[in-house]
C-alpha cells in the first residue's frame, strides 16, 4: 500500500467521522425547538465562575440587550468587571452587595441585613421583562450560609420573565438551585498559582 493510499483511506475515514458528527448536531439543534431564557449554574472550587459569567454579560451586550448585574460577597476590592461596566457600559443595571468577603467581615447579622437589603435588587431586576440577562453573582453562598430564605430565591428565579436569562454563580448552595437550572457546569479546581505564592493579577484576577 502506497502512502497515497493510506492518506486516501484517513481522509476516508476522517469524512465519514465527521458527517456523523454533522448528523447528530443537526438532529440535536433540530429538537431543540423551544424559545425562552435559560436558567444557567456556574458552580465547583475552580477560578472562572464569574469570568464566565461575564463573558455572557459581554455577548448579550454585543447583541444591543438589557442586563442585570447583581454581585453579593464582592465590592471592596475593585474588580476589571466593575471598571469595564461602570465606564464603558453605564446603561448596564449594576449592583453589589459591597460589604465583601463573610470571613472579612465576621458579622453574621450585619451580613444577612446586607444581603437582604441587596436581593431586593435582584429580585427588581427578575421582574423586569426588559432585561434579557441577569447574572447574580456569588449567590450560592447566601444560600449555603442561610443568609436568604432559598424558596424565596427559588420562586423568583422560576416566575421571572420567559424571555430572561438568569446566569447564578458561587460554589454549593444545596442540591434545589442545582435542580432549578437548565445548564449546570461545574468548573474543577486542578492548580492555582496563588497556592503557589503568586500574587493575584489585576486583568487576570481581579
């Protein structure tokens, strides 16, 4: 068998492979004939839950739609994020709990108030059929420290606009939001380099 041959019958086999494939994402995208938002989980112990999150943020953007940002946990630290909105895209609704980290503040009560204070923005923003995304960032974790009833976070998410997306982000927050959402991708952490003894980056990191 020559090597022509030989590259003839991977070429073969290659074709044939990927028509395949081709076959079965076009039945997939054929089924999927249902129109309305999703409800998206970021979730697990690795970097880049809301980096994801953000880079919806950045998609629903470049297609001229309305969002909502909601961040619990962060904002004392400046974040790239919050620069990049706040200058470049103002029309985006924006807000953060500010009170930062539980382990920083070690102030349960001041905490729940503070969390409290800020679904109240979240839950304006799930009930505003012109945003066509809402991320709540960090939200799990209002969940697993029982800052915030979850039956009430659960029906707001289930009774928001059809039209709206909703991207939840943060490690655990119990098995009934896992449930709830229509896409779950849970990201691993492998390594770190702040384990390492790398400072955090700012455009990286933070």
């Amino acid at each position: 068998m020559t090597d022509s041959d030989t590259s003839d019958r991977k070429s073969a086999k290659h074709k044939a492979a990927m028509e395949k494939q081709k076959n079965k994402v076009d039945d997939n995208i054929a089924r999927a004939d249902e129109e309305r938002g999703v409800m998206i989980l970021l979730t697990g112990d690795g970097k880049g839950k809301s980096s994801s999150a953000f880079g919806m943020v950045m998609r629903s953007i470049g297609y001229g739609h309305k969002v909502g940002v909601v961040q619990f946990i962060k904002g004392v630290q400046l974040s790239g994020e919050e620069i990049f909105i706040r200058d470049k895209h103002p029309e985006v609704d924006f807000y953060q709990m500010g009170t930062g980290f539980t382990w920083n503040t070690q102030d349960r009560s001041g905490d729940i108030a503070a969390a409290e204070t800020t679904w109240k923005e979240a839950q304006r923003m799930l009930q505003d059929e012109s945003l066509r995304l809402v991320v709540l960032d960090e939200l799990t974790y209002m969940l697993a420290y029982k800052y915030l009833d979850e039956e009430m976070i659960l029906d707001a998410i289930r009774n928001r606009p059809v039209e709206q997306s909703v991207i939840v982000t943060g490690r655990g927050g119990g098995s009934a939001i896992r449930d709830l959402a229509d896409t779950v991708s849970e990201i691993k952490d492998v390594k770190h380099a702040f384990r390492a003894g790398v400072k955090a980056r700012a455009g990286v990191d933070l």
